[in-house]
C-alpha cells in the first residue's frame, strides 16, 4: 500500500536509543507473530501463550521492575508506546502483559525491600500478575467490598469472592485489595500478596465475553486462606490512598490500550477504502468516506497526543496528574468505540463479518471505556478535580 501508517502516530516521540531498540523489537514482534495470530486466540478464546512466551523471551516484564531488582525500566512515555503497539496488534496479549505490571505497582511503589527482592525476581522469569478489587456487589464502587483480612496472631485470615479478575485462571500471583479487621475494628482496604499456591486459593467463574475473548477473566475464592504479615503491603487499612494512586498510574497504560485499538481500526480502514470499488471509483475517493477517515485520524491523534501529555507529567515527576489520567482514558477509549464502529461503516457488510479484522476490533474496544473505572467514573474524577471544597 502506498499510504505509510506504521509509524504515523509515533511522529515526534522523544525516547532514548535503548527505549528505541525496545519499541522496534515490540513492533517486529507484533508484526510477525501478535498481529497474524490475534484473529485465531479471538475465535478459539484461548490464552495467548504463544505470546506471553515471546514477551518473556525479549524480557519485557523488566521494563516494570526497578533496575536495582533486576529490571530495566523505561519511561512512562516508552512504556505507554510498546502498550499501544500491543494494543494494536492483539488487545488481549496486551491487556495480559499489562495487568502483570498492575500486580506489580503496588509492590514496587509501596512495598518493603523484603517484598521486592521475594517478588519481584519471579515476575522476571516470566510469572503472570493479577490485580483485583472488584466485587459481586463492589464495582465502581470499590469501598463497597465485603473480603476480608482478619488479624491473626500468625498473620491474616482471608475471606471472600472476587470477580472480574483479568488472568485470574492462569496468573501465579495477585495483588488483591482487601477490608483488613483488627480487634472487630474494620481499618480499612489495603492490598494483600498473594501467590495461586497458598491453601485457601482457588479459582472461580470464569466470564465468556464480548471482547478480549484470548485474556481469561475469572473470579477468585479466597476460603480461610492464612497469609503471614509480610503479605500485606504499606500499613494495615491504609491502602485506598495506594488503590487511588495505582488507578492513576494505570489509566494512561489502558487509554494506550484504546489508542492501540483505534489505529488497528483506522489501518484496517484506509487500507479497504483504498481497494474497494463502489460506483467506479476507490470508496476513499467518495468524499463521505474521506471525511470519515480524517475525523478519525484527528480523534486517535488528539486521543494519543493527551496519553503522551499524562505521560509527560509522570516523566517530569508530577505528583498530581489524576485528572490529566482520566480525560487521557475517557477520551481514548470513547475514541476507540467511535473508530471501531465507524471501520465497520467503511467496511460495509463485510465489517460485520468475521472475514476481516474490525468485526474484532469493534469487539474489543469497548472493554476500554468499562475497566479500570468506567467513562462515567472518569467524569467524576474529572468533575471533582474542578469543584472547591465548601
Ligand atoms: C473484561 C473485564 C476485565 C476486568 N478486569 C478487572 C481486574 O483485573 N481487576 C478488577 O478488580 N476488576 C476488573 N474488572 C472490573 C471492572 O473494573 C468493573 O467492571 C468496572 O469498574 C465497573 O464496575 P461494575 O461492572 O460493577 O459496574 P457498576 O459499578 O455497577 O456500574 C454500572 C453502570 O453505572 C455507572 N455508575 C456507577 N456508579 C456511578 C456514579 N457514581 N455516577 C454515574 N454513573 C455511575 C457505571 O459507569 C456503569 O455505566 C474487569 C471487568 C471486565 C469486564
């Protein structure tokens, strides 16, 4: 095709040469192995392997882990670039690979040098993370959540359900948040370490979905389950201020997600509206058509420009970038919805087959405005960053 749009989007990007060398291994990766596969893992809904294989293979779990653990660590700006290549290339690799690093923040950021020097090597060797608040009854809103951790005087008794836990069937270790008690008291949530071989674990329902159909999603059941104290990170109660720092740490990496998701849609796009013959002339031809792929090239480029702004301010060591994570994800995966479906558009019936990639495409884009805090929450965040205190 004579359209070049493989790095069209990465215009203008600062990164260093050994961030460079990462993102051109990640793009020779997804264009060779991710990408041809992603409509297969769809169809079969099966975990993608094959793929984790390869990510463990260059290594990239390092990029989360600190380099005094071992880790090669990279920019936010570098990180939320290799996101969006994975994005693009199989939503459901990339939402695996980044939900392992999701486990890993509270741990790296909160956790003691004990905890770090036992975890983290594991995550360089490849193990799988889960992250999991959610609840039956405990969505959006998270402080409604019912497990707990009961101080013992050998560490914590847990109890509890948790759903919607992406990997949950196959990570080896989670970072759970949980109502820690003390004494009858209830302090508060705080995340707990838990690795799938602790007696008390097992794995719950697991959900068939719309989209993202090759990452699993399953419920946690956590039955008696006694962890030392060691497993419990930052202080017992405390950890709604880590929930609310993690959720601003990993709302950029899920708009990446979106921006990933669009352009695939937006490629997939300009390529069949430069084939395909409707009336005598390539359909990109007819101003209807042409016009539609502007608006979406103005929307994924407006979209990614304010994920590289978050990821500016995390570079530049900003402590409060909160709203600036929630419009980047608001906008990103409201973007995503609107490519997706207007790829479809362009593509006539056979977008709404199988055949080509959109019909996918369309699917996963959707989970982008629902994880991670729906669009609606991301508006409150938003709101409430504008709105004095009376
Ligand atoms: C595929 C998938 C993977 C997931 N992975 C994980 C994971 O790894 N770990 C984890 O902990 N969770 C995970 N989740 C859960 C996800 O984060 C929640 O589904 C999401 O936060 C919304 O919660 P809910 O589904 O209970 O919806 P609800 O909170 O019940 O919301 C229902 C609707 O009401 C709206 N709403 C709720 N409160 C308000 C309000 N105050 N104002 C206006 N509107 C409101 C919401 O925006 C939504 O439209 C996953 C979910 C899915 C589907």
């Amino acid at each position: 095709m004579a359209v070049h749009l493989r790095d069209f989007f990465l215009k203008g990007i600062t990164l260093g040469e050994d961030e460079k060398l990462v993102l051109e291994t990640v793009q020779d990766l997804c264009r060779k192995e991710m990408g041809p596969r992603a409509a297969e893992v769809d169809k079969e809904e099966r975990f993608p392997w094959e793929n984790i294989e390869k990510i463990n293979e260059i290594g990239l779990n390092g990029l989360f882990i600190p380099e005094a653990y071992g880790g090669n660590p990279v920019s936010k700006t570098a990180w939320l670039a290799v996101l969006k290549e994975l994005s693009k290339a199989c939503p459901s690799t990339a939402i695996i690979f980044a939900t392992t690093s999701h486990c890993c923040y509270p741990i790296v950021k909160f956790g003691t040098h004990e905890q770090k020097e036992k975890f983290l090597p594991m995550f360089l060797e490849g193990a799988l993370g889960a992250i999991s608040m959610t609840e039956s009854h405990a969505g959006s809103d998270v402080r409604a959540m019912k497990s707990t951790a009961v101080k013992t005087p050998d560490g914590y008794l847990i109890n509890g359900t948790k759903t919607f836990v992406t990997t949950g069937d196959a990570a080896d270790i989670f970072s759970i948040f949980l109502k820690v008690k003390e004494d009858e008291d209830t302090l508060g949530l705080s995340p707990f370490i838990i690795t799938k071989d602790m007696a008390g674990f097992s794995v719950g329902k697991k959900e068939e979905k719309m989209g993202v159909r090759a990452s699993s999603t399953a419920g946690i059941v956590l039955e008696e389950c006694q962890v030392p104290d060691d497993h419990l990170i930052g202080a017992p109660g405390e950890g709604f201020k880590i929930l609310l720092d993690y959720l601003n740490d990993s709302r950029p990496n899920i708009a990446a997600q979106a921006v990933g998701v669009a352009e695939a849609a937006f490629e997939a796009s300009v390529s069949y509206a430069n084939e395909r013959v409707q009336f005598g002339k390539r359909i990109i031809e007819h101003q209807g058509i042409q016009f539609m792929i502007a608006e979406m090239a103005t929307q994924i480029q407006a979209a990614w420009q304010s994920v590289l702004h978050v990821a500016r301010l995390m570079d530049q060591g900003y402590e409060d970038f909160s709203a600036e994570a929630s419009m980047a994800k608001l906008m990103a995966s409201e973007v995503a919805e609107k490519v997706a479906s207007d790829a479809i558009q362009i593509h006539g019936g056979y977008g709404y087959c199988r055949d080509y990639p959109v019909e996918r495409i369309f699917r996963d884009s959707k989970i982008t405005q629902i994880y991670e805090g729906t669009s609606q929450i991301q508006k409150i965040v938003i709101g409430r960053h504008f709105t004095e205190k009376k």
